[in-house]
C-alpha cells in the first residue's frame, strides 16, 4: 500500500534535523529494488530508464521511442511493489504523454501503490533546438510541472527533477516535496556518460538551484542527483561542499555501477579456481 506523504515526509524532516543525508535510489528490477531496501535506503523510484539500463542500454534509451514510458511503469510495479516492505515507491511519470489523461492516471498509480511521482521521462534534460521545438509544439516541460501540481493535489509525494533555477522555482510553485537537482547523465562503468559537469562545479549549481526553491518553498527538500556525482564519495563531497543539500538519489550509481562491479567480480574470481 501507499505510505502516506506526511508520515514520508515527517520521517525525512526528522532525518534532517539530525543532519542525516536522505538517500533515494531508482529500480529497474525487483532484485534491486529489494536489495535497496536490505541496505536502508529511503526512496525507491521506478521508471522505464531502470529497465533499459538493466538491460545493459544507457540509461537515456528512456527518453527515446522505445517503449510506452507510462505503461512500461504500470508493468513494473508488478515486479517492484510486492517485494518493497516499508520503503515509499514513487513512479516515473511522463507528463508530456499525449495519450494520458493525468487526471485519470495519477489516481490510478495511487491506487497500486505508489507513494508519489517523479518527472521521468523529462524534457528538462533536453537542450537546443530540439528541446525548443519541444517547448513551441505542446511537448513541454510546463506540463510536467503541471502534473506535479496535479499529483500534489492528490496528496501524493512528489520529487521532480530540474535543471535550472527558473525550473526549480516552478516545481516549487507546484508545491514539490522534494527538488531534484539533476546534474546530467551519470558517469562511469560501461554505459555511462562522458562528457559531464567536473564534481567541484556541482555544489555552486546546487545551492543556487535550492535557494531558488527555498525562496517560493522554504520547506523544501533538496537531492543531488546525476553526472559527475556517481559514487559514495560523490555523494560526501556534496554534502560537505552545499549549504541547502539534504541528500543523494543514484539510479545508475545506485543499480547499475555496483552490479557491474559484482558480476564482473564474482565472474573473474570463478575463473581464478585452479584444475586438477
């Protein structure tokens, strides 16, 4: 069943106060989503990314025309949900979906379980004129601001990704729990990215995109997620370099890279045993 938002979010304001990082991470498999939860994590979210990147395909594969987004995460909360025992999960909606209706979908994301939404697939990661073409023909990151306002209004989490300060400014105004301050595509391991923000540039970009949050929201929450910020350290060095930064949400950092380690790993270590 869903956990309500203010008991996720009376947790989360507890664990700030303590000055404890709150740590979210994506799932593209009933595995990672239990294992995630065995290690004490305090969010899990599912979009069509953590599938395809599962899958051994970059994770922006999600963004692309391979699959109905939406329907690929009604298909995975089969898999999820029933084996997350405690720990809020929140759906990656695509909220510029033509053939979706959000006042009809939302309720029913609710309805299976879900704590609360994230805006993935996002336009917000999309630059150039491509992106403006987006934005002049109807496909519009406005309208993923618009359903985070829906999905607040139903009482449900809500943790969107930005990439500017006008854009966390409009998250807040929708009344977003938690900003998501989006830093590129992961980088690292066999499918990551390459050209990426260096990590000292991140923390300056953060705190401006938090303070533009805090100025319409001032209960806020703010998450680094993405780019050079891939590992533990990653993370740490966030945390110790921001002013309004209260956590880390990984999805390949949280999935992907430590799979590939393990298997590759446990892979040469079997080839290691010696013959007779």
């Amino acid at each position: 069943m869903a956990i309500p938002r203010q008991q996720i979010l009376e947790k989360f304001r507890a664990m700030i106060t303590r000055g404890e990082p709150i740590i979210g991470g994506g799932a593209g498999t009933g595995l990672s989503a239990k294992c995630e939860e065995e290690g004490g994590i305090d969010l899990i979210v599912i979009y069509n990314s953590g599938r395809y990147r599962m899958a051994g395909r970059g994770s922006l594969a999600g963004l692309l025309a391979y699959g109905d987004s939406n329907a690929i995460v009604v298909d995975m909360a089969r898999e999820v949900l029933p084996v997350v025992k405690h720990t809020p999960v929140l759906a990656g909606v695509n909220g510029t979906d033509p053939f979706r209706m959000m006042d009809v979908f939302l309720p029913e994301l609710k309805r299976l379980g879900f704590s609360g939404i994230q805006n993935f697939p996002t336009v917000g990661i999309i630059d150039g004129t491509f992106r403006a073409n987006l934005e002049e023909t109807g496909m519009s990151y406005g309208l993923e601001v618009d359903m985070i306002a829906k999905a607040r209004a139903l009482d449900m989490l809500t943790t969107p990704y930005v990439f500017n300060e006008d854009e966390a400014s409009a998250m807040a105004r929708a009344g977003a729990d938690i900003i998501v301050c989006h830093m590129g595509l992961t980088t690292g391991g066999s499918i990551g990215a390459e050209t990426a923000l260096k990590l000292e540039d991140c923390p300056a970009l953060i705190d401006a995109w938090a303070e533009a949050a805090l100025k319409v929201k001032p209960d806020a929450i703010v998450l680094a997620h993405g780019g050079p910020v891939a590992m533990p350290e990653d993370a740490d060095f966030i945390m110790k370099n921001t002013a309004n930064c209260h956590g880390f949400y990984g999805a390949s950092s949280m999935e992907r890279l430590p799979t590939e380690v393990a298997l590759t790993e446990q892979t040469r270590q079997f080839k290691r045993i010696k013959g007779k």
